[in-house]
C-alpha cells in the first residue's frame, strides 16, 4: 500500500491484533526492561510512526513436551495398517 491508507492500515492491523507497539527511541531507552515483560504476542517497534521491527520471545524449548503423554493413550489395532487388504503384485 501507498499514501494515505497505509498509516489507516497500520492502525487497524495493530488494532485488529492488539500488538503492543513502542517507538525506537522508547525501545532503545527501555529495551532490557521490555525483554522482561515481553509476552507471546511481542512488540513492534516504530519509527518515525512506521513500524520498522517485531520483537518476539524465542519459543521455549519443547523438548518437555517429549513424553508428556506417556500412559495417556491406548492403541487399539495395528497402527501400521490402513484396515484394507491389498496385493503389492496386481
């Protein structure tokens, strides 16, 4: 987008998304502070009223979740089979 709208679009996509957003000059003054209390959505950093940056918090390991529903699940039948016979030779 161009010209006008584009300021109208910024502000509605941050509304729609509720993405927290901060100027450059905020960020730099406060930036280990935000790294504190980034949340999941994270924050967009402008400039000059343009966003130029999003900061996100890098995902967390997931190796926890590796395991997690160990005895959980029962499984009934062959896991390896489709349930239909079939000749590989016809």
């Amino acid at each position: 987008m161009t010209g006008h709208l584009t300021g109208r679009y910024d502000m509605i996509f941050a509304m729609k998304t509720k993405t927290r957003t901060i100027s450059a000059t905020e960020f730099k003054a406060k930036c280990l502070k935000i790294f504190d209390e980034l949340d999941g959505d994270g924050i967009v950093v402008e400039k000059r009223g343009k966003p130029v940056a999003k900061v996100i918090p890098i995902r967390p390991n997931n190796s926890e979740w590796i395991g997690s529903m160990k005895g959980q699940i029962k499984i009934h039948g062959d896991i390896m089979s489709t349930g239909i016979k079939w000749d590989a030779e016809s």
